[in-house]
C-alpha cells in the first residue's frame, strides 16, 4: 500500500466508512438477498465524480444493466472513466457510445477476463485523476460456479496485487451463504479487509468493517444505492 500521506478513496453519504488507503481490496461478503452487490458497486462508482476511473467486472450481469444500475444511483457519471468487462456469458448487445466495453464468452476464462483487466485498468489508468482507478468484481462467488478454489484464488490474488500496485481500490463481492467455510477464509486471504453486510430484524440494511484501520466499530446501517 502506498504511504499515509495519500489520500485515501472515499465514499458517498450513505455509506458509513472511513476513507481506505490506496492499494487496498476489501471483500464485501453478504447473502443475495442482501445489498452486499449494490454496495459493491456504488464504493467504486462513488469516485467518478472526482473523476477517478471505474472499472466493474461483472460476472452475471451484462453491461447494460451494470450502467444502468450505475447512472440511476449517479445520474451525471462520466462514461469516458468507466470501464467494463462483461464475462455474463449473456447475448453480447452493441457498446454503448462512450463506454469502454470488453465481453469475455465465458466466466471459466479466468485468462481471458485477466487479459481484458488489464487492458482496461491501463487505459482508466492514463485519463483519471493522478491514476486513480477502483475496481468492483461483482462477483467471486458467481465465478466459483466455473472453475476450481484453487484457480480462482489465484486470479483474484493476482488482481488484488495489481490493484496494490497501481494503488487502486478493489471491491470484491461474495456471497458467504454459498460457500463451506473454507472456501470463505481461502478467498479472504486476497482481501486487506472485510465488509460484513446483513439485513436487521427491522429490515434495514447493516454493515461491519473487519480488519480495516481506523473504521467504525460494529454494525452500522447504511443507506442501499
């Protein structure tokens, strides 16, 4: 991670988190019913105002409804500093103009949607603010459907090391309901931190912060984008 002199990656109003170091992925775990990919996604769309760069990998959702769940939450996104690699397997539709869109045929390509990463973080790289680029992967537990733990440890690994590397953001998605235990604390282990989300008997939406610094303690309850 970079030095503490950096200004961290902030959040919107809704979301009661500190600022997070750049270099940092956190793995915000919850179960579908939950808002566990709604949050997900909205820590990274949150920077595109200060015009930071957005890239979503989105396993089980096609671009368009990515950039459509994207603008109803942030109505003035700037589609120049969004990217995203749409691996749904779903019928491939035309790019919108503007968008930087690259399709993977199939989750299983782990190699594929690397190559597509990569590509891509260069681009948002060289046009956001002082190289300032979040990445959501929406999500691990849709990609443990198509290949091994062992396979996607590592593809997630290596993402948040680039992440680090760069001194991005990373916002990985799990659903924990769908995994043994194992597989849980395997896939924690690419993460500096967690973000526990649940639904309180009242119905409102709860978060918890593990193993970030200098973040609230407890559950909090944040407002769904």
């Amino acid at each position: 991670m970079s030095s503490e002199g950096d200004s961290g990656y902030g959040f919107g109003d809704g979301v009661p988190l500190e600022p997070v170091a750049p270099g940092t992925t956190v793995l915000v775990a919850g179960p579908a019913l939950s808002r566990t990919e709604d949050l997900a996604r909205s820590m990274v769309t949150d920077g595109n105002s200060d015009g930071e760069g957005a890239l979503y990998i989105s396993t089980n959702k096609t671009h368009k409804k990515v950039l459509d769940a994207c603008r109803q939450t942030h109505p003035s996104l700037d589609t120049d500093l969004v990217g995203v690699i749409d691996c749904s397997g779903q019928e491939i539709g035309q790019s919108p103009p503007g968008v930087n869109v690259k399709y993977v045929s199939t989750q299983s390509d782990l190699t594929g949607i690397g190559m597509k990463f990569s590509a891509l973080y260069e681009s948002l790289y060289a046009d956001a603010t002082a190289g300032r680029v979040r990445t959501s992967l929406i999500s691990l537990s849709s990609l443990s459907m198509y290949v091994d733990l062992r396979s996607l440890f590592q593809f997630a690994q290596t993402l948040s090391g680039r992440i680090d590397s760069a001194d991005g953001l990373g916002v990985f998605a799990i659903d924990p309901t769908t995994h043994d235990t194992k597989t849980v604390n395997t896939l924690s282990q690419v993460a500096d931190g967690r973000i526990e989300v649940r639904e309180s008997d009242d119905g409102d939406n709860e978060l918890r912060v593990r193993g970030l610094p200098d973040q609230p303690t407890g559950w909090h309850p944040f407002t769904p984008p």
